[in-house]
C-alpha cells in the first residue's frame, strides 16, 4: 500500500541522513574534535572550499550538539506527512539553505566564529510540519499554535540576540548565531510555498 511503502521510503532516508550525519562527525566520533575544515566560514568558501557552504549544517561541535541538532532534524524529517521523496529532500535543502543565507546577511560574527549545525534545518522542517497540519481538518488548530509559537521563538531570538532557553543546554552547542533559526524556518516556508505554487500551476 502507499501508507507501507512512504514508511519505507522514510526509513530508507532516515538511514542516508543518519549515514551523513556519522561520516560528517566521524572526528567527534573518535574523539578528536569537530570536523573544523567542514565547517560554513564565508572566507574559506570564497576562497574555493565550496563543500563548506553544502556540508556545513551536517558537521557539529560536541557529540551533545550532534545529539540535540540530529534527533529534532531526524524526528522531524520522519514525521513529515508528504510522501514525496524529491519533496521532502527540497524542503530539508531550502531550510538548511535559509539557515546558511540569512546569518550570511544580517550577522557579522558570521565571518568571525562560522556556522554549523542542524537546528536551523530543523526550525524548517518544524514549520512545514505546522503547515502541513493546517491542512488537515483535525490538527489546524494545533497546527496555527505551533507555527505561531515558532514564528514568535525566532523573532524572539533576532530580537534578543540570544537562542531561546540557552542556559538549560547540558552540553556544548558552541557559539550559536541566532538568526540561523529564522532562516531556517523562512527557508522552509519558502520551499513549501513552492511546492504548493507547482501544485497550482499544474
């Protein structure tokens, strides 16, 4: 059936996610330290070393950091509802496009400290999930909660200059750059938007 074989294709995904996410970690892994050369800085990127820019949002700076950013990302990309895989790949690169190009735009500690992580990502797919409930008759009221609730988080943190209960992390997150969650978050609407634009249009 179509509901048996999305759940493959899930467990499939979240199998090569899960993959990535090792192979982009293998140093935290062994215990020599974050993957420093994967890391997003705009000058190296600049200067040739591209795989920065596309292999950024996998690497992390603690297994704790690797912990939180990759179980949200993870639940997340598998609670999504759409069946598509190209769809679902989109969303997951648009948000983690966003959580790159909007610190890239507004936040000049950027060039300084460079950016890794999952969680704008994951902001994105949290986002897309809210929306994909405002669809279903049952969840719509949940669903316009949740997406408030993150919408405000990520104005919030803009506003403040701080990622939101920070103080009760149990481990090292690194140097956050707030706006990556807003990015990630307007980078999933965006390429959900889209999609729902194709929809139309065919």
């Amino acid at each position: 059936t179509s509901a048996n074989q999305h759940a493959v294709n899930s467990r499939i995904e979240l199998a090569c996610w899960l993959a990535l996410l090792v192979l982009a970690n293998v140093g935290l892994m062994v215990g020599n330290g974050p993957s420093f050369a994967l890391i997003f800085k705009p000058a190296a990127v600049a200067a040739g070393e591209w795989w920065r820019a596309v292999l950024a949002p996998l690497v992390h700076v603690s297994r704790y950091h690797l912990l939180v950013d990759g179980t949200a990302f993870l639940l997340l990309y598998a609670g999504l509802e759409e069946e598509s895989r190209s769809r679902r790949l989109a969303w997951a690169i648009f948000a983690a496009a966003g959580s790159l190009l909007l610190p890239l735009a507004i936040a000049p500690e950027l060039n300084r400290i460079g950016l890794c992580g999952l969680s704008g990502a994951a902001h994105g797919l949290a986002a897309i999930s809210a929306l994909e409930m405002l669809r279903q008759p049952q969840q719509k009221r949940f669903g316009a909660f949740l997406l408030a609730a993150l919408l405000l988080k990520c104005a919030w943190e803009l506003w403040s200059g701080n990622v939101f209960l920070q103080n009760l992390h149990l481990g090292d997150i690194g140097q956050p750059i707030v706006s990556t969650h807003a990015g990630g978050a307007l980078g999933g609407l965006l390429g959900y938007g889209l999609t729902a634009l194709l929809d139309r249009t065919n």
